[in-house]
C-alpha cells in the first residue's frame, strides 16, 4: 500500500489528502519516503546546498503569536534592534564567509519602515547579495518599496493551513490577510517563500496534508517545515513538541510534490534533534540557513529556546557545515540558488 502510493508520488508528484494523510501517520514510511525524497532532491536540484546568511535584525514584534517567544506580551526577553550600520556589516561578513543570499528576518517592528528599511537593503545589494526578507505582514505597497530596493526573495510562512487554528493561535490575524500577503508577494515577483509548523496543539495531520497541497496550489518556491518548540515565556509553554519524525515526513513529501522547490533543514529541527539538520538534507531537503548573526543577539532572538549553535560563531556554523556536507557527499552550491532559472542573474 505505501509502496504503490510512494512510487506514485515519486514518479507523478501527486497524491491527495487521504493518501497523504495516510503516509503522514505512518513511521513505516518514514525511510522509504525519505529515500525516495532523496532521489527526487538529486534528479530535480541536484547535490548542491545552497546556503543562506541569516541576519536576526530585530526581536521586537507587534504581534501576540501565542508560539512565539518574540511575541509583544513577552516581557522576559531583552529587545534589540540592530542598527542600519550593524546590518550592513553583518552582510559583509556574511559575502567574506562565501554567501551568497541573505535572509533579513525579524518581528514585525514598525521602527522598519520602507523608507527606514530600503537604503540598508539598496547597500546589501550593492554588494552582489541576494537578499530575502522575512519581516511579516506589510502592505503591497511596502512590498514593492522593499522590493524596488533591492529585496528580491520573500518568506512569509502561512504557519497552518486550519484557519480557526490559525486565528486561534495568532490573536487579532486573519488567515485570509496572510494569503492575500503572499498573493501580493508572488504579483511583485518575489520568489516566495512560505512553511508551517509541525505539532501545533488542536493540528491533524490531515490539516498537515492539506498544508502541502496548499504549498503546491500557490506553487511556493520554497517551503520551510519546522517542529513547534514549546517556550516557557508564552502561553503555549506547557504544550508538547511538534513530532520530529512527522516533521521529517512532512519533508520528504514536500520534496515528493514539489520537486523543485528549495527546501531548508530548519534550526528549529536540528534543536530538537541533533542531527536531524543532516538527516532533513537526506529526507529531501536542499537548503541550510546558517545564523550569521554575532555574539548576545543570537540568544537574544529567542523564538523558542535551546535554538541550536546558538553559541557559535558565524565562522565555527559556516566550517561545521561544509564538513558534515562532504560526509554525505554532498557540497556547497556556488550559485544564488534562485528556484526560477533566469529569474534574476547574480
Ligand atoms: N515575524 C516574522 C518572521 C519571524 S518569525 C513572521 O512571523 O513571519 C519566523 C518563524 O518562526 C515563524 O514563521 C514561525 O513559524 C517560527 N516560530 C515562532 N515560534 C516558534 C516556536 N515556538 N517553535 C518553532 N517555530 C517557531
Ligand atoms: Fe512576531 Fe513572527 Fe513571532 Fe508572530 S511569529 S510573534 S509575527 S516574530
């Protein structure tokens, strides 16, 4: 049963909820899927890892995401915001290490302005940078102004498919807001970046399933899975962990459905589980975001605790990394990794 419905997935990359859902429950599956994820990462993006300079620019958020520790209610975490000067820097060393993309990821601050926003940006771009933001909910016009500056990537997950969960978890949000977010992203000409979380309390796998069909009906360029991390300094402290395992299978059949999209080994997996950053590159995945940023700031940025190489320096992640590539045969891939061949040619 899971063979016929795997090889269909490998060959057509089409299943339906049902089927999904089924494979999803299954820990049977779990290495066949992984293998045939493998194979199907190897066919479609071939060996190279394409790595991201993350840059962790702002801890302060608007928002109330009952998961999240940067949540505004949160009054236990010390708030940064880097300044302009910081950042650019941070995306210096980020082109000295050998990146060639850079992921400006913060809460949803209104400090940051377009106008605020787009001189930092139009300086990382004259450097040669690929530069993603991942800065929330903005308007189309914010959109443009950030994408007019230099923005070229986007990542905006929709965090789950379940509207009631969505709206019950992310207070004061609208589901349809949030699409209507990546619907403009993707009318701009961003690459478009979405995801969810895996685990989250009142979530079935089918809504699981259908997270995936909805990833391939708006035909994300790439998609970020991630296990909930329970953090005590926020309403969802005593919940349990999202399941690594299940997150793994949500991996490989994003990678079965969607065989060209880039796919991380996200922190969050490698916190719960060491190793699994590895094992999520062998299940599927094609993409590593490895913090480039510096010193307190890294713990500081605290969406969920225990986050993994917290301690490390932008150098130690980058070194580690290319190591554990080589070990699995793999290597780092020289190019800005844009999913759309000629979208744009850094
Ligand atoms: N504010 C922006 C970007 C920063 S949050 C936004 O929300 O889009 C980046 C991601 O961190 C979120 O999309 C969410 O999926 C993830 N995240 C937040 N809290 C988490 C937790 N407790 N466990 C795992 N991932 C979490
Ligand atoms: Fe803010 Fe993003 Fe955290 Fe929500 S998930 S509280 S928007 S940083």
């Amino acid at each position: 049963m899971h063979e016929r419905l795997i090889e269909k997935a490998e060959n057509e990359h089409r299943l339906d909820e049902v089927e999904l859902a089924l494979l999803l429950s299954s820990s049977a599956a779990e290495e066949p899927l992984a293998a045939a994820a493998d194979r199907v990462r190897k066919k479609h993006v071939g060996d190279g890892v394409h790595l991201r300079g993350l840059i962790e620019f702002s801890n302060i958020c608007r928002r109330s995401c009952l998961y999240c520790g940067l949540r505004r209610e949160n009054e236990k975490i010390e708030r940064f915001r880097l300044p302009p000067g910081e950042i650019v820097r941070l995306a210096r060393n980020a082109k000295g290490h050998g990146y060639r993309t850079v992921v400006l990821q913060g809460g949803e601050d209104g400090f940051w302005s377009a106008a605020a926003l787009a001189p930092v940006l139009r300086e990382i771009r004259a450097m040669g940078l690929v530069i993603t933001l991942s800065i929330g909910e903005r308007s189309e016009e914010e959109y443009r102004a950030f994408k007019e500056a230099g923005a070229s990537r986007f990542l905006l997950r929709i965090e789950t498919t379940d509207r009631a969960l969505y709206e019950r978890l992310d207070p004061h949000m609208s589901w349809e807001a949030r699409r209507m977010c990546l619907a403009s992203l993707r009318r701009l000409g961003y690459e478009v970046g979405t995801g969810s979380l895996v685990g989250l309390p009142g979530q079935s796998v089918e809504s699981l399933a259908r997270d995936i069909l909805f990833f391939q009906e708006i035909d994300a360029d790439m998609v970020g899975i991630g296990p909930f991390i329970p953090n005590g300094d926020t309403p969802l402290g005593e919940e349990a962990a999202g399941d690594i395992h299940l997150t793994r299978r949500m991996v490989s059949l994003l990678r079965l459905l969607l065989p060209e999209a880039n796919i991380p080994a996200t922190t969050a997996m490698e916190t719960l589980a060491s190793g699994a950053r590895v094992l999520a590159l062998r299940s599927g995945a094609n993409v590593v975001m490895p913090n480039v940023t510096e010193g307190d700031f890294r713990r500081r940025y605290a969406l969920y605790p225990g986050k993994a190489h917290v301690r490390d320096t932008p150098e130690q992640c980058r070194a580690d990394l290319t190591a554990q590539l080589s070990q699995i045969g793999r290597f780092v891939a020289e190019d800005a990794g844009f999913r759309r061949q000629g979208s744009m040619n850094t």
